[in-house]
C-alpha cells in the first residue's frame, strides 16, 4: 500500500496516495512519495494505468514535470490508449519551458490569434496535440482526442472551424426565419409573440455555440450550454402552447398557461443551479436536453399528423419530416467518429443537420391556415 501519510485514504489498489497525489496535481506530495521510495511505475485499477496517467487533468503539468524528472516513461500505454495524452501532456511541459518561462523569448503569436485570446500556453497545447496526431497518422494508428476533442486544425485562429461555421448556419437560419415571420404573419395575430421568441431564444443560442466552438473556455462551454437548454427548453414551452392553444383568452387556458410558465421557468432555474452549484454534469446535461427535445419532437409529430389527416395539405406533414431528420442525425452525436478530412466530425455534422428551417417555415404556414379558420368563422 500507499507510504504511510494521516491524510491519505486506503484503497482498494496499490500505491492509492501516489496516484491520488497526481490526479489532484499535488506536486509536492508527489515529490515526498517519490522520495520516499514509492514506485512510480506500479499499475492500479483494471485499466493498468501508470501513475503518469493520472497527469493528464488541467492543473497537474508541475506534477507531471516532477514524474518526468524522476524517470517516469512517458510512453507507457493503458489498455485504453491514452499514451498519446501523455506524450503530448509531456511536451507541453517542455515547451512551455522552451517557450513560455520567465526569461525565454516566446515565439510571437499573430495578431489575428491573440485578438482570440491564445496564449503562448495554449499554443504549447495546440501544436503538441497535431504533433502526436501526425506522429500516429504516420505510423497507421488511429486519431485520438484530447481533453475530450478532437484535435482539428484552426483557420484563423478558430479552434473548431466546421462547427463555427454550421453554428453560424444555424444563426443565419434562425434570422431569416424570424425575418419572414415578421413580414407575414401580422402582430395581431396571438401566437407570433411566442415564435418571435422561438427565434430570438435560437438566435442567442447558435451565438453563443458559435463563440464556443471559436474558443473553447469554460465561460464559453458554459455560456453555450445554457443558452442551447434554454433552447431546448422554450421550444417544449411553446409547443404545449401551440398545441393545446394556451394563447387564447379563456380563464382555464390563462390558468394553465401561467402554471407551465412558472414550472419551465423553475425547471431551467433548477437545471442551472445544478450545473453551477452542484456538479457540472455532461451526462446529466445531455440526458435532460435529449428528454425535452424527444418529448417536443414527439408532440410535434402527433400535432403533425393529425393536422395532415384532418386538412390532406402537404405543409401539414413537415414536422413529421423536420423530427425525422432531427433523430437522424441526432444519432451522429451517438457514433462519434474520427473527423473526415481532420474537420468533419459528427458533432459538427449534427450542427449541419439542424440549418434546415422547415420547422419555422411550417410555423408560417400553420399560422396561415389558422387565420384563415379563424376568418372563416368569423364569416
């Protein structure tokens, strides 16, 4: 077991407290277990992993520095593969050396990457990341990502450039869509108050997804992930709205109409919380996001068909179209793959998927034909 320490919990695998001591990027407790004869080339857990593999978390570059000075080998693999983490954690700790160190000549940064805030840090990271991923193209081993993505070239300083671009897509989408509403579709009508905050919620999200995918920072990540569930979120609140007709001025429909305001607006407050005082969870955000969006899709495709059997109008059966496409290539985010020619991945290519604005274009249409209902009975 781990060297005797009043801080250190027992495990159930060797040497707990040295990996732990590497996990958390306590370098100097690291140091004291290395000095005192802890072996550093011992496995633990059944994934095999070294204690050099539990460096590869932000904050533990010093950490890593002193296994490397102690002769740690930082081509040790587990069975998962994650050796060229560790080579590329290793090389940025001698760039950042070379480079980046109080008295070093740092390699300029263009302009046009430092207005995007990259630093000679993330330099380091970025050009050892394409090193290791030409490395292992050259020897006929797969692309592997790092902290948690793939390693794409940039284009102008833009850290993922085919999801910016679809981002953007979706945002010039989303403008057009609100822009033919407002042309068509008259203010007196009731519902256009609740589209034009459909488009306006899905124009602040595909900005801030595009922002994101420009730079990722953990004020970006999160900025992008609460705006796409509130997204997410509205488009259930104004699809009960539309389909069980909350707009219209009766005492019970005003009744249930506020209820499901206040439990949405509670729902996304909760959801927040949770994110930013509790844990951020990317299990836990992708399952609540997936949940809302299945239901919204689900009614929808109920509201759809039913409209279509009731009016045999071709416009009618567009949602039906819109939730299919959107399952399909929701599944990408299921298989992730490699990118294709180093820029298509399959979360860009979800972000391709969602640039058709038939939902909005249906909504045009629905409003229409409500109009002239409501015209009809009138006369």
């Amino acid at each position: 077991m781990c060297p005797e320490n009043p801080d250190c919990e027992m495990h159930s695998y060797p040497h707990a407290c040295l990996h732990e001591a590497a996990l958390y990027g306590n370098t100097q407790r690291l140091t004291e277990l290395i000095l005192n004869g802890a072996d550093i080339s011992q496995t633990s857990g059944p994934g095999q992993f070294q204690v050099i593999h539990f460096t590869g978390q932000p904050g533990s570059e010093a950490a890593l520095k002193a296994l490397l000075d102690a002769g740690a080998d930082a081509s040790a693999s587990s069975y998962d593969e994650t050796t060229p983490l560790h080579l590329a954690a290793a090389m940025k700790v001698v760039c950042h050396d070379e480079n980046c160190a109080p008295g070093k000549d740092a390699t300029p940064i263009p302009f046009h990457r430092r207005l995007l805030l990259w630093t000679c840090a993330s330099e380091c990271d970025y050009t050892c990341q394409h090193i290791i991923t030409k490395e292992r193209l050259t020897a006929g081993e797969r692309v592997v990502q790092f902290h948690g993505k793939w390693p794409f070239p940039r284009i102008l300083g833009i850290q993922e450039p085919a999801s910016t671009l679809f981002s953007l897509g979706n945002l010039w989408a989303h403008q057009n869509g609100w822009r033919k509403l407002r042309a068509v579709i008259p203010a007196s009508y009731p519902l256009r108050p609740w589209y034009e905050w459909l488009a306006g919620v899905g124009i602040a999200s595909w900005t801030f997804s595009a922002i994101f995918h420009t730079r990722d920072f953990v004020a970006t990540e999160q900025l992008d992930y609460f705006a796409a569930g509130a997204s997410v979120l509205y488009g259930l609140y104004y699809t009960t709205v539309r389909i069980m007709r909350l707009d219209r001025p009766t005492p019970r429909r005003r009744s249930v109409l506020r209820a499901w305001t206040l439990l949405c607006v509670l729902l996304y407050a909760g959801h927040i919380a949770y994110l930013k005082g509790v844990r951020w969870d990317y299990t836990y955000n992708m399952t609540a996001n997936v949940i809302v969006g299945v239901i919204q899709n689900l009614m929808w495709l109920w509201f759809s068909l039913n409209k279509y059997r009731q009016s045999r109008r071709t416009w009618a059966i567009w949602p039906s179209i819109v939730v299919a496409v959107v399952v399909m290539v929701m599944s990408l985010e299921l298989f992730d793959f490699p990118p294709v020619w180093g820029a298509l991945d399959a979360h860009s290519l979800w972000h391709l998927g969602t640039i058709p604005p038939t939902i909005l274009i249906f909504l045009i249409k629905d409003a229409q034909d409500d109009m002239a209902g409501s015209e009809r009975l009138k006369s």
